[in-house]
C-alpha cells in the first residue's frame, strides 16, 4: 500500500523524441525541488502504459500521473477505469503533457512548456469530476470497449492523425510535421457512406470525416467540454481543394464550426451501423482492426476525478 501523498508516476518514453525525454529530466528535477514524493515507472513498448497504470492502481495509489501526450494518457485512463474498484475513494489522476499530441491537457491549460506550473497544480491538487466517454467496437469479430477524454474520430481524420503522429516522430517538430499532413488532405479526400442514428435522427450519408468529442476533439470540435454530460459531433463533408486552406485556417483559430462544410451536432450517444470500413482512432489511438462496425459510442456521466489547475 502507498504512503497517502505519494504519487504513482508512468513515463510514457514512446510518447515522443529527444526533446520529451530531456524534458522530463527538467519535470523530475522540479519534483524533487518541490519535495513531492513519488514512484515512477517508464514504458518501454507501445501499450505498457496501460499494464504499468493497472500496476500503480492497484498498489493504492491515491494519485495516478501520467507523463505523455493523449495516447499515453488514454492508456492511462482506460487502466483507471477498468481498476476503479480497487481504487481509493479520493483517488485523482493528472496529466503532465510531454508528447505528440496533448489536447486534453491544453484544455485545462497545461503546456509540455511550462511543466513547472503543471507540477504546481498537481501539487495543490485542485479537483474536479469529469465525464468519460466510452467506445464500444468489434476487434475481429471480438466486442471491444474503450474509454475515451478526448475523442473518437472516424474517417480521414483519423488517417491524418496517424500521419501527423508518425511525421512528428520522425521530423520532430509539430509545426513541421503539420506540412505532410496538409498535403495529403489535398490529394486525399475520400468520401465514406455513414448510416448512423444519433438517439431520434436517423442518418444516411457520405462524409468525409466525423469527429465524436468529449473534448476539443483536436479543434474538430471546439465547443466540447468534458463536464456537461454530452458529446459533440462534427461531421464533414468534402470541400473543394481549394476550400482546404479555409479550413485549416478555422481549424487554427478555433472557429471550424463556421467551415460550411461542417455539420455539427451535440448527442449523449451515437450508433454506427455502418462506414465504408473508414479508419478509426481514439484519443489519437489509431484502431488497425479492418472492419469495426457497429460502434457504439456513449457518455459516462462524472466518473474520473482530474486535477486541473
């Protein structure tokens, strides 16, 4: 059992490249100035995140800190929920970003630039109970079911994070690692035919995309927070090459609810029969299964304590 104010800490070292591990020497460093008192482990292959969290839970543990982008943190969580009843009743988790893509934790506010005021808030230890969203789909003909902060998206949005997660490993910077993936938006705009019910609409047609957001949902949805017991959903249609660049620069400032090629809608749960065998990813999780319908994604209503600032 676990001294009560000591945290359980995964280091998510797949989670990006030179400059996340030298930034997490700095996080440590600032930690043990702070004298926060601490555990730590560090995956070492892509899914041990999620075993050594299961570890830390259940070893209790009152505070589970994730160091790592929104892959690693979704381990994380779905390694909290699956454990939740070994858990202590005042157990938080937290979030120190240092990956690829770290859109939760730039919700709250946090920034992988300024770890110090992260570990300042994880110390002070604000709480507030947020909604979990919860993706259920076939693996193989095998029923799967994953939790989600974030958000699930279905089609080339999913494509593109993938593209944007490899070109970052491989480039090293994010503004960089953007030019691939707006160059295969231009050349590549497939069209997938969604037959879908969103609780009383019935929906029968062809997008390009469709966001499901707990959260941001990477900008796709920028009107989602994880607090109000709903889902945001933007679905896509193709635009015109040259509507690309419309886009991407509504995308940057926060307004893609204003492309006109959006439609968007706000639901506690939605049931995909069918998508044209589109790719799927999860809180940046990128799904190999090559058929995954039907997929049900809901809402849990306040079922993880988060530390925010």
């Amino acid at each position: 059992m676990a001294e009560a104010n000591r945290w359980g800490v995964v280091y998510s070292s797949q989670s990006g490249h030179y400059k996340a591990h030298k930034r997490w020497r700095r996080i440590r460093e600032y930690m043990e100035y702070k004298g926060v008192q601490y555990d730590f482990v560090q995956s070492e292959s892509s899914g041990s995140v999620y075993r050594l969290a299961s570890m830390l839970c259940n070893n209790g543990y009152r505070t589970l800190i994730i160091v790592g982008g929104d892959r690693a943190l979704n381990d994380g969580l779905n390694a909290v929920m699956n454990n939740r009843e070994t858990l202590p009743e005042d157990f938080a988790m937290g979030v120190i970003p240092n990956g690829v893509g770290n859109d939760f934790a730039r919700f709250w506010g946090f920034s992988e630039d300024n770890y110090r005021q992260t570990v300042d808030s994880l110390i002070a230890r604000r709480v507030k109970v947020i909604d979990v969203g919860t993706c259920v789909y076939s693996e193989e003909g095998i029923p799967q079911k994953r939790y989600f902060l974030n958000c699930v998206n279905i089609g080339l949005g999913a494509r593109l994070i993938k593209a944007s997660n490899d070109a970052m490993h491989l480039i090293g910077s994010k503004r960089l690692s953007i030019i691939p993936v707006i160059i295969s938006q231009i050349f590549e705009r497939k069209l997938f035919n969604f037959k879908m019910n969103m609780e009383t609409e019935e929906i029968d047609d062809h997008y390009m995309t469709v966001c499901v957001g707990n959260c941001l949902g990477y900008g796709q949805t920028p009107n989602g927070v994880p607090y109000n017991g709903f889902l945001d959903i933007s679905a896509i249609t193709r635009p015109k090459w040259w509507q690309l660049f419309e886009g991407f620069w509504l995308l940057g400032k926060g307004r893609f609810l204003n492309y006109r090629n959006v439609h968007p809608y706000r639901v506690q749960k939605l049931l995909i029969h069918h998508c044209d065998k589109a790719p799927i990813s999860i809180d940046g999780q990128y799904i190999k299964a090559k058929d995954f319908t039907p997929v049900k994604i809901g809402i849990e209503r306040e079922m993880l304590r988060f530390i925010i600032q």
